[in-house]
C-alpha cells in the first residue's frame, strides 16, 4: 500500500513546508516502497536507491487527492484508491516521492506555459529568479533545478516538461506518445498527454527513464545522421554559436560531420502532411513563409488540444464554475465552445504528420547560460528510439560542456 486512506489533502503543517522550498510543491509526504523495508543488502542494489523525487499533482497517490493544480478541482474530488504505475514502479526501484508539485490550472499551459498559478503560487526558477519558471510543469522542473529532489515526474502535452526543463536549465525528456502507461494520471488532451521527467544530469534521466519506459541499457547506437531544422532557429534572438553551433560541433566531435544534414522543416511538412491545407486559411495575421506551415499545424494541434479538454472536463467546469486565473478562465471557455467541426482534420494532420516524421520524441538539452538565462536545444527521434535517445544525450554531455566553455570564451574575447 502506498499512502494511507488517513491522510488527507492539503493539511497546515505540509503547506507550510512546501512554501519553504522554492514554492515548488503543493504538499509535502513522505512515500517509500515496501521493499525499502526488507534487508538494506538488497535496497542498495534498487537501481534508483536513496533517490527522492516529486510528482506533478495530476499523479494519483493512494490516500491523496490529486489537485489537478486548482482548489475546487481538489475539494469536489476523492481520494485516489490507488497509485499511478508510473509512481509505483519508481517506488519499486528504490526511490522515494516526497510530494506533489504545483502547476498550471487543469495542466493547461497553452497559450501562457509560464508555471504560475493564482492559488498556490508561482515556484521561484532557481536558474533566473526573476523570470517565470514555465509550465505547465512548473513545480516539478524547479523541485529538481533547485536540487530539492533528485529527479521528478510531469506531463508534456504541447511542451509542458520540455519548456520548464529550458527555463530552469535542466534536462527534461518527453517520450514517444503511447509508451508510458498514463492509468492514474488525470487527462487533458490524450492525442498528446504523455508522462515526462525532469533531472540535473543525464546519466540519472537515462536511468529514470529505463524503469519508465521498461527498457534495459544497452550500448549506445551508431548516429546515422542528425538534421538541423534551420527554419526553427530563424526567429531566435541567441547568436548560432550558442545553440546549433554547440550541438553540432559536439556531434561532430564524436561522430563527425557527415551525419549532420540541415533542413526546412516547414517545407518537409508541406509535402507530407496534405491535410494541412484545411488550415492555413485560419491562422491569423500575416505568417513569415517560414514558420506559416508550421503555425497551421501548431493551430491544428491546439484545436484538438481545446475539444478533447472540452469533453474530458467540460461537464465539471459548467456545474462547479471553478474559481480560475482570469486569463486560464478565458482559455477555458474558449475551449467549451469548441465543435465538432475540422477536428476529423485534426486527427488526420496528427496522423499524417506522425507518419511524415515516424512519429516524435523530444528531450530538453541545457547549453548553459547566455546574457544570464539558461539556454536549451531539443532533439527528437523517430518511434521507438527513446532508448537511443536517452544514449546519445548521455554520450554528448561532456562534448557538450566543452563547447559551451569555447563559445563563452569566444563572445567574451
């Protein structure tokens, strides 16, 4: 049994431990697996012994009311009977959770994916104080950029563990879409609700990610080549030298400079993904021919997003009248009014572009800080290189260091 029935949300003395700690959590606990009670021998060999990690609050934990980052959401809700088996296996491996992080209201980022939330607060970004720590896993990427945990858990399903690992200057690693089991995680969009995590090195994210993805280690794979979408850079205010210019002089280093190949990605997508068409004539304002294609297909994905949001939690929404942010109560009813109509085309542009690209996986690389803020790339690979991936971001870490060291020293020289 994991938790106790007895205990009950959102009690004095755990807020106040949790406001202490970078604003990141929203209760404090302490939840251990049974095997950490048999013989310490057998404990030490836990591949994640001795290892605490938090849990963004839209994680199930038996005896616990998952929040879904709003207070009405909690006080209209039971609690859980059981725990995610992404939390469970974790526990299992030797790990303990010490509680639940805040995030945006009902996960729902688009449009703001700052981190802040009205009733709990907003977590402080221990990478840059002054600025948000971005959502909508904002807690848990600040629980581990502040070193509170060693790793934690959240969900990306438009770049909520991408986007916060970037702010705070971490790893944080989106997997393939399917290949986590999300039983006990609360819905928000399950075209792209995937489970994510967050740590300080990639050593300890590929090892979190073995026992997520149930995978064993295995050596790292031979690169057969790494493209650069040159037209996702074009609108970045960073000098070259400090994103794609890291990258690909470490991969260069390491597996030289034939495997890297340079593209338009919004080209590529006009090709493959024919049912982008149906949208090109909704995005508003004058779209660069750049980034247009890839506008429409952030749109189509968005109005899919706002549907399934609508039909997983919009009956909740109409007869409790939640007590939202005003700019979230604006997204919401926005997302109630959404029909039926163009989203057989959403579901086919989500196809074609998953079948145009083999599908994606992203993972947040930091590349250390630039006129004081972090700096991050993100890679993708096709379904079912996770394990690849997590290698390949293990094996470019010291590169990587190393270039960022070079390019500091060359802008300030």
């Amino acid at each position: 049994m994991y938790g106790s029935s007895r205990d009950r949300w959102r009690n004095t003395e755990n807020m106040a431990a949790a406001v202490s700690q970078c604003g990141a959590f929203i209760e404090k606990f302490v939840l251990k697996s049974p095997s950490s009670s048999s013989s310490s021998s057998s404990s030490q060999e836990l591949p994640l012994n001795g290892l605490t990690f938090a849990v963004k609050d839209v994680f199930d934990v038996e005896g616990y009311v998952t929040g879904f980052g709003n207070p009405d959401w909690a006080r209209t809700h039971s609690a859980a009977t059981s725990t995610a088996p992404a939390i469970t296996a974790l526990l299992r491996a030797g790990a303990t959770c010490v509680g639940k992080t805040v995030l945006d209201e009902m996960a729902y980022g688009f449009g703001r994916v700052s981190g802040e939330n009205k009733h709990y607060g907003t977590p402080t970004n221990p990478s840059a104080p002054d600025r948000v720590p971005g959502g909508s896993s904002s807690g848990s990427a600040v629980a581990v950029g502040a070193g509170i945990v060693d790793f934690s858990l959240g969900t990306d399903t438009g770049g909520s563990v991408r986007i916060p690992a970037s702010y705070c200057g971490i790893f944080g690693f989106r997997p393939s879409h399917g290949v986590i089991e999300t039983t006990g995680v609360i819905p928000m969009a399950q075209s792209f609700d995937t489970i994510g995590w967050f740590a300080r090195d990639p050593v300890l994210l590929n090892q979190v990610g073995r026992i997520l993805l149930q995978i064993p280690q295995t050596d790292p794979l031979r690169l057969s080549r790494i493209i650069i979408a040159e037209d996702c850079f074009n609108h970045v205010s960073l000098p070259s030298d400090r994103t794609t210019g890291v990258l690909a002089n470490s991969v260069k280093k390491l597996f030289g400079g034939d495997v890297i190949r340079k593209t338009r990605l919004g080209d590529y997508v006009v090709q493959n993904v024919p049912s982008l068409k149906h949208f090109r004539y909704k995005v508003i304002g004058n779209q660069d021919y750049d980034t247009e294609s890839l506008v429409s297909l952030s749109y189509s994905m968005r109005l899919l997003v706002r549907y399934q949001l609508k039909n997983n939690h919009g009956e909740w929404v109409r007869t409790v009248k939640p007590d939202f942010d005003l700019r979230m109560s604006e997204r919401v009813q926005g997302a109630l009014t959404t029909t039926e109509k163009d989203i057989e085309h959403c579901h086919s542009v989500k196809t074609e572009f998953r079948d145009a690209l083999s599908a994606l996986l992203g993972v947040s690389i930091p590349l250390g800080n630039h006129d004081g803020l972090p700096v991050s790339v993100s890679l993708v690979a096709k379904l079912g290189s996770d394990g690849f991936l997590l290698n390949f971001v293990e094996s470019l870490d010291e590169t990587i260091k190393e270039q960022i060291e070079m390019a500091e020293q060359l802008i300030s020289s």
